[in-house]
C-alpha cells in the first residue's frame, strides 16, 4: 500500500529528480565518513605498529 503512494509521490515534477538528487548526497557524506574513518584506523594501526604484528602472523 505504501508503495504505491509512494510510486504516486514520484509522478509530481521534479520529485524523483530531488529524491535522486537527495539519496545521492547522502550516500557521498556517509562514503566520506567512512574512509575518513577507515583512515583513521589505519593510522592507529601504523601508528602502534598493530598492522606490521598482522602482516607477520599471516
């Protein structure tokens, strides 16, 4: 039921251009919060020399 309203939601102009416009920015924050965070990890491992211990068990 909600999928239809939904569907019908997006036959209004521009709403499914703003929707797309919407979904994309959000998916690009969180993908630069991510690798920020990644980064962020990964500097702590170097930094404590936990990476080099990984590398060696493997």
């Amino acid at each position: 039921m909600s999928e239809r309203k939904f569907a019908r939601g997006l036959g209004k102009p521009g709403t499914a251009a703003q929707l797309r416009e919407t979904v994309s920015q959000v998916v690009k924050e969180n993908t630069e919060l991510l690798a920020g965070f990644l980064r962020l990890i990964s500097d702590c491992f170097e930094i404590s020399g936990a990476c080099n211990l990984a590398y060696s068990i493997e």
